[in-house]
C-alpha cells in the first residue's frame, strides 16, 4: 500500500478556505421611527396607487359583459 500524495498547492492555499454557512440570514433590519413612518406612507400611497388606477378593460371584456 503507497502513501497518499498530499497536493503542496492545496496546503499552501488551504488557510484562504473559510467554511461557509449553509443558512442565510433574511431578516429585516430595525428601523428608526423615520424610516417606520416613510415606509408606511410609502405603502399607503402604493395600496392607493393599485387601487384606483387599474388597467382599462380589454376588448375580450367589453364584449363579455
């Protein structure tokens, strides 16, 4: 039975691999009561936005109704 060949250019570089981490972090970060307003006023005029301006019918619903 030979002995196994340890790559030298794997060992050199082995110190710059980092173990990486398999979860991902996707929490919302804390905002200051500025950005919580901004972001509610943000949210109110897009809710607004979708609310009245919605697309004109097509001709396929015309003709249907």
């Amino acid at each position: 039975m030979g002995k196994k060949k340890v790559n030298p250019k794997k060992e050199r570089y082995a110190k710059f691999r980092k173990e990486k981490s398999t979860t991902m972090d996707v929490r919302m970060p804390d905002l200051t009561p500025e950005q919580h307003k901004q972001k509610q006023e943000d949210e109110m005029t897009i809710s607004r936005f979708m609310r009245f301006n919605r697309p004109p019918k097509t001709k396929y619903d015309k003709i249907k109704k």
